[in-house]
C-alpha cells in the first residue's frame, strides 16, 4: 500500500489538510533534461529488483509532453521502447498506471475502448463513458488515433459490437455531427427541441427512441435542458429512466449529467474506480490477508446469526 499512496501523494490528488491549491498542481518540471531522466530510468530498470521509486519520482513529477521527450531519449540510448521496457520490469496496479501515464489522453482512450471490445462480449460500462462523456473534438482526435493504432475505424468496430438502438445511439455520437456550439443561441430551435424530446417519450404512450438519438447526438450541449421541464412534468434524467432500460438508459444519463457538469461526472466516476481499485489494491498486495480478512467478516456474520438462532 506504501508504494500506491507515495505515487498517489505524488500526483497530489491528495492535499493532506493543506488549503487546496487554486493553480494546476501537475505542471512541466523545471530544469527539465529528457536525457538526464531516461538514463536515471534505465539505471533504475536495470537494477536488481528495480528501482521502482526512482521511476515513480521521474514520471509522475514530469507533464505529459515532457514524459513524451524522455520516452523519445530512453529509446535513443536503451534501443527500446520504454513502454515495452517498463512493462518487462513492472507489474500489477504500479504497472498499469505508469503504463497509462505514457500515452495521450487520445491514446489512452483508444486503447480503453478497443480493450472493451475485445474478444467475446463487450464491456459496455467503459464504452458508454468512453463515447458518451468525450466531446466532438475529443471523439475527433480518438478516431484518428484509433484509426493509427489499431488499423481499423472506430465506427465500424462499435457497429460490430453492439446491436439495437444502443448501438445506432453510440454511432450516432461517434459519427460526431453535433452542432458547435455558437454564440448565438436560437431560442426557437431550443424551445423546439425540448418540446420534440417530450413529445417522443413521456408525452406518448412508447418512446420515439430515434428522435431522441437524433437531437441528443446532434443538438449542442442540450441548453433545452431548462426549457424541457416547462414541457415535461419530469426532468430529463427521470424522463429517460422512466422511458429506456439498461444501456440505451445509462448511456443517455451520461449524456446529460456530462452535459450538467463534466468534471462532476468525473469526480464521481474518480471516486467509484478508486474504491474498486484499493480492494483491487489489497487482494494483490496480499492476498492471504484479503481472503483471511473476508473470511473473518463473514465468520462474524455467521456467529451473529447462530446466537441469534440460539
Ligand atoms: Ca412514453
């Protein structure tokens, strides 16, 4: 667990009690030299063991652009990919997260969503949040990037992957042909579009499911958002659980709360991953404890309810 804390520390997502800064705190290091880094990184890898913490202290303190140079440096003098290298010399969670930490926010999302749709089945919980919560320049770049990594276009691979009205929703928003947003605001079209929504779903006995996917994959972020509760006497969120069940449902609730408050989304996706990623934390760091652990808790349940059977 020490290790994961110092990397978290270090990433400052925790402040411990200090007044929480206003300023972007992961920003470009001074005296910046790629080629000083990649060396200490290949001494560090070519240690017995590892020298994980010299890795965590270079990578985790340098921005995405610097970390770019030194991975351009490591190959020049260790004639490897650093990726490659750092995943021969690291594992589990630290792995995973140095991993991440090396690619774009393009990249990263690419591989998430290819990861999601790989083999059998689908991992529909990451695609939805990966399609649904990216805007249309985001979903732009990840395509392109997509496209290079993968050899294969996003859209067809969603289209292969999913079925119904869930997969025309998610190709819809892939396609990317929402309106940018201007600064002129057409309060017809607005007032239009909320009265449309309501009139396709709680208005009517069903739901008009391909209206709407047409304006929530093709409106600017949804101003009629306000507008659609003087139509509706639910709001939206309530509207679409009362009108579409399971994907088609969460993936329109993102939509909107991505389009209430983006960070907000974030903030609490942050915040479920992390739960999921401690437990995960403790299983691999030791297991015995884990298991030994549950085991206790579930022995206490037991004896709970023998003495209450007594
Ligand atoms: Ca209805």
């Amino acid at each position: 667990m020490a290790l994961v804390s110092e990397f978290l520390g270090q990433l400052t997502l925790s402040y411990g009690g200090e007044e929480e800064p206003k300023f972007p705190t992961v920003v470009p290091a001074r005296d910046f030299d790629p080629g000083r880094d990649a060396t200490r990184i290949d001494t560090a890898i070519k240690t017995k063991g590892v020298d994980e913490q010299t890795v965590i202290d270079i990578l985790t303190r340098r921005s995405t652009e610097q970390r770019r140079e030194i991975a351009f440096e490591y190959e020049r003098i260790a004639k490897k990919d650093l990726s490659v290298a750092l995943k021969g010399a690291l594992s589990g969670p630290l792995e995973a997260l140095l991993l991440g930490l090396m690619k774009s926010t393009a990249q990263y999302d690419a591989s998430e969503l290819k990861a999601s749709m790989k083999g059998l089945g689908t991992d529909e919980e990451t695609l939805i949040e990966m399609v649904c919560s990216r805007n249309n320049e985001e979903l732009l770049e990840i395509k392109r990037v997509y496209r290079e990594m993968f050899k294969k276009e996003l859209d067809k691979e969603v289209a292969g992957d999913t079925s119904g009205d869930f997969a025309k929703l998610l190709l819809a928003l892939v396609q990317t042909k929402r309106d940018e947003p201007s600064n002129v605001v057409d309060y017809e079209k607005i007032d239009e579009d909320a009265r449309c929504l309501y009139e396709a779903g709680v208005q009517r006995k069903g739901t008009d499911v391909a209206t709407w996917i047409s304006i929530m994959s093709q409106r600017s972020v949804p101003t009629c958002r306000k507008r659609y509760k003087s139509y509706s006497p639910y709001d939206m969120k309530e509207s679409i659980r009362k009108e579409v069940k399971g994907d088609l449902e969460k993936s329109f609730l993102t939509l909107v709360e991505c389009f209430e408050n983006r960070q907000l989304y974030f903030a609490n996706r942050l915040n479920e991953a992390m739960k999921i990623y401690f437990v995960a934390v403790e299983c691999f760091e030791n297991r015995q404890m884990y298991f030994a652990n549950r085991l206790n808790e579930a022995m206490k349940g037991s004896v709970c309810f023998l003495t209450q059977a007594l």
